[in-house]
C-alpha cells in the first residue's frame, strides 16, 4: 500500500536539495616547496579551485559456483578506489599561481639534471638533446608524496541550518597529470588550468555544523498591510510628521503706464 504523505514532509525532503556550487578544496604543500605556503599564494590558489569531483570507490568480487546446485554467489575481496581527482583552477593574470605551482611540484619529482653531479667542462642543460631526469623517492625525507592536505569538504549556503558538511580527505597525495591548455585568437575566454591528482584512498568524514535559529518575521495581514500603504506607513515602523507648506506669495509686479501719463507712485 503506498505511504501517505503530508504537504509538510514533502517540504522538508524534497524543497532543500544539495546544490554542486559550493564547496572547498585545500591544497597540500610538500615541505620543498614550503615557499608556497601563506594566504597570497596557497590560499589564493585554492580559491581558484573552480571545480572538483567528489570520488567514488567500488568493490571487486569473485565468482562461487560450487557451493550450491544453481547458485552463484559474489565475495568482496578487497575495495577499488579511483585512481586520480581531476582540479581545475581558474588562472590568475600576469603570475599564474596554478600553473607555476604544479610545474614546480612535477619538476621536482623528476629531479632535473642540473640538480644533481654536473660535468664541470660540460654542464647539462634542459635544451640539450641530451638531457635527462632521475626521479626522487616518493616517501621520506625529500619525498614528493604529501601523506596528507588534500581535502574536498562539501557543504551548503544555509550551512547553519544545521545538517553538517562532507569533508573527504585524500592519501598520499602528488600531481599526476598537467592538461594541455589551448588558447588561440577566438572569442576570448576564462583560461582554465586542469590537473589530476593521483592518491590510494579517501577518508571521508561528516562534520556536524551548529544551528543558529534566525527569526522568522510573520508575514503581516494584507488588507493591513493596504492601509499602511496608503498612509505611507511601513510595518514597524512609526507614522512620519510630514512638513507643512510652505506660503508662496508672487512678488509684486509694477503694471505698465502708458506714455504720458503719471506713473502711480508719483501721484501724491
């Protein structure tokens, strides 16, 4: 038999969806690259997180046949989370903090050349043919791994309603993949830099956010609501003194006198 339903309950689980504009992405700074920590560049980057995903993780299984005469049965044998996040950044003019960032991050886990044992009489260059890359170890000391920081927190404008937010945290976090940017002489448009971010697993993590009650005003009577706008008067608010008027009085004008003739104020 299907449930009955009030007009109430379908507010209350129907008319407050959860929306995909609102969100926040922290980004993790690995100790070489500790320059890049502070509200001017970390910060401003991470505000410039214009879309991520939330992940999404699946079960691998294996086939029991033999159990039982015509039946098929599936075990889960271990989790399977998604190998890599995609980021896109809005990129700022002139400094272009997201791409810079992240180059600088992959140039750092390829170990360019010129970091390491250099060839006095020969020094290498990255124009050189060639030119090679040793990479670093990810974890320890130098590691080009962050154990933690990524975080994706999910939650909504009317927050402090109550109902909490989605905080997913991200392990063993570095850059994967930097996306190819096209730009050319068209219509210009937001350039946007896109950078997969490859880690083993997420966390994620409710956090309860506290309720703040905002009073509600009762909406007034409308035939009241008429009256008070025809005097002029808003709800709440006290009749005005309206000023009285002012007295004109025109300025007195000298008829015209004929040629000849005295003029009124020379007759005594």
């Amino acid at each position: 038999m299907p449930s009955i339903r009030t007009i109430s309950d379908i507010k209350a689980n129907l008319l407050r969806p959860a929306t995909t504009s609102h969100f926040e992405v922290e980004i993790p700074i690995i100790p070489a690259l500790n320059f890049w920590k502070g509200a001017d560049k970390q910060g401003q980057i991470q505000l410039l997180c214009s879309e991520a995903s939330l992940p999404g993780s699946n079960l691998a299984t294996f086939d029991i046949n033999n159990d039982r005469m015509g039946v098929t049965e599936k075990h889960v044998h271990r989790r399977i989370f998604d190998d890599r996040i995609d980021l896109t950044f809005y990129v700022d003019a002139g400094i272009y903090k997201p791409i810079q960032f992240f180059e600088e991050w992959i140039n750092y886990i390829t170990s360019p050349a010129e970091d390491g044992i250099q060839i006095p009489n020969a020094p290498l260059q990255k124009e050189d043919g060639n030119y090679f890359y040793r990479m670093r170890y990810p974890q320890g000391e130098g590691g080009y791994i962050a154990n933690q920081g990524l975080k994706v927190t999910k939650f909504e404008k009317d927050q402090s309603n109550g109902g909490g937010a989605l905080e997913y945290k991200f392990v063993n976090v570095f850059p994967l993949a930097i996306n190819s940017m096209p730009v050319s002489y068209d219509a210009s448009s937001l350039l946007k830099c896109t950078v997969s971010m490859s880690y083993i697993r997420y966390i994620v993590k409710s956090i309860p956010t506290p309720t703040i009650k905002v009073p509600m005003e009762r909406n007034p009577d409308p035939i009241q609501q008429a009256q008070q706008n025809s005097v002029n008067i808003l709800p709440g608010q006290a009749q005005l003194a309206m000023p009285k008027p002012v007295d004109l009085i025109p300025p007195y004008i000298t008829p015209p006198v004929p040629p000849g003739f005295p003029r009124p104020e020379t007759i005594t």
